[in-house]
C-alpha cells in the first residue's frame, strides 16, 4: 500500500496545490456515502424488491420517497461545502514539544455553511458555523516535534449536514509561515573568560557618569563640562574629570560551549541559555559557523538568536 499512498501524494499535489488561501470547488471536494447512507440504501434495494414481489403500493411509495430524500442530501451536502474560502492568516512561534497556534479565517460568500469538522490526523476536531457573506476566526493546533519551519500537512474539512447520509471533504494544504525553536534545556551559564573582569576577577569599569573616578590630561574632542577648570585657574594645567561605572558582563555563546550528545541537545541547551540571560537582562551575542549576532538583549535580539538556532543546518 505505500506505492498507492505516494501516488495519491502526488495526484493530491497536482489537484489540490499547496496555497495560502483555498476556494473549494467541484474538483477539491469528494463525497461519499457514510455508514448510514449505506445502510440507507441497503434497506432500500430491501424494500424495492418487497414492493416488487408483494405489488405493494404503499411499499413503493415510501421507498421511492425516502430515495428521493437520499438524493436531495447528496445536493445539499455537497453545496455545504461548496464554495467556501479557507485563508490561513499566521501563527506565533513555539519551541519544539509544544503545540503551534494556527489561525484560520473561513469565508462563506454565497450562503450559509455551517456543521464543518476540521482536524489533522491525531488531532482534536474543531466545528465551526459560517453565516453567509460572513467570516469565522479559527485557532487550530498542531503539535510540532522538529525545530525550523513548521509544516502541519493537509487539512481535512468535511461536513455531513443536512441529513448524515453523505461524508463531503476536502484535504488542503495551507502555507503557515510558522518557526519552531529548539527545545530549551536547562545548564548552567558557560565561564566567559576574561569579559567584564580585571586581572583580579573583580567587575571591570567602563567610563561613564556615575562615579568621579579622578583626574586626567586634556584630550581633544574632551566634553567642555568635564573640564576642570579650578585646577586651570590655579595654574596646574587643563585637565578632564574622568566618570566610571561597573561594566556589565558581555556573554558569547556558541556551540563549543554547549553540553550534549549531538546537536539538537546542543542547540536546545543554547535555547536555555539565551531565554536565561534575557531574563536577567544581560546582553549576549551568538557566535556560530556562518552566523554572528553581537551582543544585545531585548526581544527583537532573542527572537533573531533563537530564529537562528532554528534554522541552522536547516535545508531551504
């Protein structure tokens, strides 16, 4: 069977393409009695000979009735879905263990489409009501195993309105532009030689304007409001006042660093590391084959370190 399920791959591929946004039609839908539907029409061959045999006009009646009604529920299940427009409008990133938040907007331009199941395979269905000329926001969720873009694969909508008798859906592939980052894991903060230390192992000073530190020489381009201008009038010559403050550590990370058996480990243990500094608000900077961030912090700087831990050694 897994030739057969390759083939249909990729006659899904050709009919239904990969897209961001999906008008389903006559050629994404597919419909099909369900188990009631079959049964249904199991009692009615049933009845049909009955009435046959017995020339019962009752018989006859009731059966070309209830087939005319198996009929009209084919129609109108097919037109519940017909139609409808599926747009998918985003997700935020998550790290790899955790489920992706995947936002979905249907569109019913031309009437109202309501009963519809959405669902991947091993995941929770989610139902949803269209009114006609009208839009519903949907968040699915997807658990995602695997750091760099996420890819859920193909959707399964389908509806069994009005009547149970028929199963109509479609299988559709939406493009979320999703990231997902390494797995965090938790270590202690690698030694940073030498960075924010003297030779003595205390904090280091910066110059700055907290702390009068003493005097030095005048140097051009020196601020004229750091000037002493007592010691120049006593004849001692122009000199600069000189403002230090402690340094703060600069941390650089990198995968020589970073503990673990192979390089998922590595990279989640450098996932740990950058959520760590950022929540003591240390600048750090990411120095990786063919990547160099320099030290930072804030949220945009942690989004573009984890960004590229996602992505590293990742295939376009």
């Amino acid at each position: 069977m897994a030739w057969f399920r390759a083939w249909f791959q990729r006659w899904l591929k050709r009919r239904i393409p990969a897209a961001r946004e999906v008008t389903l039609n006559h050629r994404r839908i597919f419909i099909l009695p369900s188990r009631a539907g079959l049964g249904l029409l199991l009692l009615l061959a049933i009845m049909l000979i009955g009435a046959i045999n017995y020339q019962n006009s009752l018989v006859y009646g009731v059966t070309f009735l209830l087939g005319s009604l198996f009929w009209v529920g084919l129609h109108h299940t097919y037109r519940n879905l017909a139609g409808l427009q599926l747009r998918a409008t985003g997700g935020a990133p998550v790290f790899a263990g955790e489920n992706v938040p995947l936002s979905l907007t249907l569109a019913a331009p031309r009437r109202l489409q309501q009963s519809l199941v959405l669902a991947w395979p091993d995941t929770q269905p989610q139902r949803a009501d269209v009114g006609k000329k009208d839009e519903a926001q949907l968040t699915l969720y997807h658990p995602a195993h695997q750091r760099g873009w996420f890819s859920p694969g193909r959707l399964r909508i389908e509806t069994r309105y009005p009547l149970g008798w028929f199963v109509a859906w479609s299988l559709i592939d939406l493009r979320w532009q999703v990231l997902v980052y390494p797995k965090p894991l938790q270590a202690d903060l690698p030694r940073q030689p030498g960075h924010g230390q003297d030779d003595e192992g205390e904090p280091g000073l910066n110059e700055g304007v907290d702390d009068f530190q003493g005097l030095r020489h005048y140097q051009p381009g020196d601020s004229r409001r750091r000037l002493d201008w007592r010691a120049w009038s006593r004849g001692q010559g122009l000199h600069s006042k000189v403002f230090a403050e402690p340094s703060q550590t600069t941390w650089w990370l990198n995968l020589d660093q970073a503990p673990g058996a192979d390089l998922e480990q590595q990279l989640s243990y450098l996932t740990g590391w950058i959520l760590q500094l950022e929540q003591r608000h240390e600048p750090y900077g990411l120095a990786m084959p063919a990547i160099r961030l320099g030290p930072a912090q804030g949220e945009r700087h942690r989004d573009a370190c984890l960004k590229a831990l996602a992505l590293y050694g990742v295939s376009a």
